[in-house]
C-alpha cells in the first residue's frame, strides 16, 4: 500500500518538461509544491522560486529564500533540473563541464545540506537520472558523467539516512519527449522518430509517464536505493 504524499514537494526545474508534469501531478492532488528554477512554473498553486542553480552563490541564496517558507515536517524534494551539452573527452572546455557538474551534481548537494535536516520519517529524496546514467553515448561527455554520478550520490544518500525513515531513489527516464531532448538534437523530425524506434513500443516516452513513476517513487518507500529505469524497455542492438 502507498504512504501518503508528503505535505511539500520540493521540485528544481519545474518550468517545462518532466518538472512540469511532475508539478501539475501533485498540485492535482493538492500537495503544496515549491519549484527552485530560473524560470517560473504556470502551474496554478506552484510556489515559484526563481534561482539559478549554476550560481555559485546558490548555497547561501537558497538557505536564504527557503528558511521562511519550509518547516520540519514530511517533505519530497525532487532533483530534477538537468543541463545537456553536445561535447566529447576531447574537446570540452573546463569550464563548461563545470557548469554541467554545478546544475545536474552539485546543486542537489545544495539542496540536500538546506532541506534534509528538516525532514520527517515520511520523507524522500528522489534524484532524475538517465538512461545514460549506466550507458553512454558519444558527444554527450559531461551529461553522461554527471548522470553516473546522480546515481552515486543516491546511494550514497541511501546509505547515510538509514534508520531515519527517509527513502531514496533514482528514476532513470528513456527518451522522453521533453524540451531538452528536441534541442539536443536540432529539432530534427526524423531523428526524434529514430529516437522513439529505439523502445520497445517504437515512441517517445511522455512527461506525464515519467511524473506518475516519480509520484510512486514518493510514496513507496520499498524502493529506497534502487535505480528504476523508466524508459519503455529498450531495443538492444
């Protein structure tokens, strides 16, 4: 049986795409949600916080922005917002690979340090990672290495909170028919087909997909530490 949904959702890029309908999911079940992105959330009812997560000094402005809003209690945070870059081993400049580092690793670090310790049995960290999370293909070299790491640092998460009833989890989306995925690849038509021909049911996963498999996520705890691959099961070549 599900545990109840927590009293707030915490959600990074929640302005399109998963987060989105990640957003709209829980605010149809009236959860109070908090969306940390540069970009507001359309939402109706979401909290938007603009920030930007690639700051350096996101640490302290977060802290900041937070402490009047969140209390101790049942929270989800969901570290969704990620960065994808066409780039290789061998010709990626350092500080754009710093930069895909801060967004999709460092700042759910941030996140963590301001917001566990607020948290209540009950509670959960649910990280977005990749089906390139235990995979990789060429010219994506910094997404593909910070993917791997998300996966790291939730089982590492796992690891630390246990015995405090907050679970952990990293849902590995396929190829979802979001923003980032149409301009990875130019907007091409035909490479978007090719693209869904590579599932087992021949098409693009949908956000709204990805959003009910984290909304399970949040409320089973019997899925702490596991890695769950939501991608329409893949055609291996």
């Amino acid at each position: 049986m599900n545990e109840p949904f927590p009293d707030l959702i915490v959600i990074t890029g929640a302005s399109k795409g998963i987060g989105r309908a990640v957003a709209e999911h829980f605010r149809d079940h009236d959860i109070h949600v908090i969306n940390i992105s540069r970009s507001p959330c359309t939402v109706d009812g979401v909290d938007n916080h603009a920030l930007d997560l690639t700051d350096l000094d996101a640490e302290k402005t977060l802290r900041d922005a937070l402490g009047a809003k969140v209390s101790s209690g049942r929270i989800s945070i969901i570290h969704n917002a990620a960065m994808m870059t066409n780039d290789t081993a061998d010709a990626t400049p350092t500080n754009s690979f710093q930069e895909v580092l801060q967004l999709n690793v460092v700042a759910p670090h941030i996140i963590n340090q301001a917001l566990i310790p607020l948290m209540q049995p009950g509670s959960s960290v649910i990280y977005i990672g990749s089906t390139l999370s235990e995979k990789a293909v060429a010219n994506t070299y910094s997404y593909v290495t910070s993917k791997h790491a998300v996966i790291g640092m939730m089982r590492a998460t796992c690891q630390d909170l246990a015995g405090r009833e907050i679970h952990t989890c990293c849902i590995c989306p396929g190829f979802t028919d979001t923003e980032m995925l149409r301009e990875h690849v130019g907007n091409d038509s035909e490479v978007l087909r090719a693209i869904g021909g590579l599932s087992t049911f021949g098409r693009l996963i949908t956000p709204k997909e990805i959003a009910g498999t984290i909304a399970y996520a949040v409320g089973n705890p019997v899925v702490n530490g596991a890695v769950i691959h939501a991608n329409l099961g893949q055609v291996e070549s």
